[in-house]
C-alpha cells in the first residue's frame, strides 16, 4: 500500500497512521508509457522530442504528486472534523489519485530530463513543508543547481507550462466539471485544489 511522502506525512499529527496510508496519491505509472505516447501523439512536451529519440524512456507526472499531496494534507488538518477513514475522504482521495496519475498528468521524457527536474521541485518542497519559501521561484531553483542547463536552453519553461496545463485540467475535472461526489468530498477536493494553487502561485507557475 503506498504512503505519503515524507513532507506531506510531517504535516500530519504524529501517530496518525492511518492517514499517512490513506491519503497517499502516488501509484505507479511506469506501465502507462505506451498510453502516454499516445496522449501526447508521441512527443515528449519537455523536449519536443519524438518516441524514436528519446533515450532511457521514463514516465514522469508534470505536477508532481508530492505537490498534490501537500495540498491534499493542508486541506485535509485545516478542516477539524477531517476523519481519514470517512466516506468522503476516501471518495475525494481517490477522484484526486485518480486525476493525478492519469494520462493527462504525465509525460515521457528522457532519464537526463526526468533527473534534472527533480532536484528543483525536492528543494521546493522541502522549502514549502517549513514555509519558508520567500520570494524564491521554482526557476530560481532550477537555476541554482544541477538543472540549469534546463533553463538555459528552455526545456524549463515548457516544462512549467506542462505544470500549468496539468493544474488547469485539474480543476476543469475536479472542481469545475461538477464531478458526482458526496458534499464532504466535493470539500476537500475544492480545498485541495486551492491549496495547490496557492502552491504554485508561491513557486512562480502561473
């Protein structure tokens, strides 16, 4: 069974094991490659580049879903009758896991771009669990380590518009679409969503 990563699960009140298994969201993805090719009629939103020259092909989520998580888990300790075992808790984790690790959320890229984006949205999210981002962006980030070169030849900036399109489509389908869910659940994933958009607002995407 997965479990929240570590920054959403400190969020959490200590010994509260349940929802650290319950509102968990990331499943895995690497079996949706050929699914996600087709999604993107074969091109890697990153890069631009085809199927055919993508080397070390790897599934990766354009919103990582630690962000989601941390939103979720925000959401859910801001509301004092939050129960994780509840209906519709488990109804709104599930439309959010759902959403998240679907098709529309993901992208192949290459094993170099996957890696190099990674180092940026860790040291975000490390910086969002203690709340001490500043006025320092994702870009910023990225600039400052390992995944420079990503901005230097703008790989980055589609990449942040793969995260702004990803978020769009999000709240189109969970919030905005009117989605049948018990009022409790429509709640959480309303919170959810405004906490993630708070979120991004915070890192520069928009």
């Amino acid at each position: 069974m997965p479990v929240l990563t570590r920054a959403a699960a400190r969020r959490l009140e200590t010994g509260d094991d349940e929802a650290v298994s319950s509102l968990a969201l990331r499943e895995t993805v690497t079996n949706k490659a050929d699914a996600v090719w087709s999604h993107r009629g074969g091109v890697d939103v990153y890069c631009g580049a085809a199927r055919t020259d993508t080397e070390k092909p790897q599934v990766d989520h354009c919103l990582e879903v630690q962000l989601a998580e941390m939103a979720l888990v925000r959401a859910y300790t801001s509301n004092p009758s939050s129960r994780s075992q509840s209906m519709a808790t488990t109804q709104a984790v599930e439309m959010i896991r759902n959403h998240f690790n679907g098709v529309g959320n993901l992208n192949v890229t290459s094993a170099r771009i996957n890696q190099a984006k990674r180092g940026p949205f860790t040291a975000a999210i490390n910086r969002l669990q203690g709340d001490k981002l500043r006025t320092v962006t994702l870009e910023q980030l990225a600039r400052q380590g390992r995944a420079r070169w990503l901005v230097d030849d703008g790989t980055w900036t589609r990449i942040e518009r793969a995260v702004v399109c990803s978020y769009d489509d999000a709240h189109a389908a969970l919030v905005a679409g009117g989605t049948p869910a018990l009022p409790g659940a429509v709640e959480l994933v309303e919170s959810s969503m405004e906490e993630l958009n708070n979120m991004l607002d915070t890192l520069g995407v928009s």
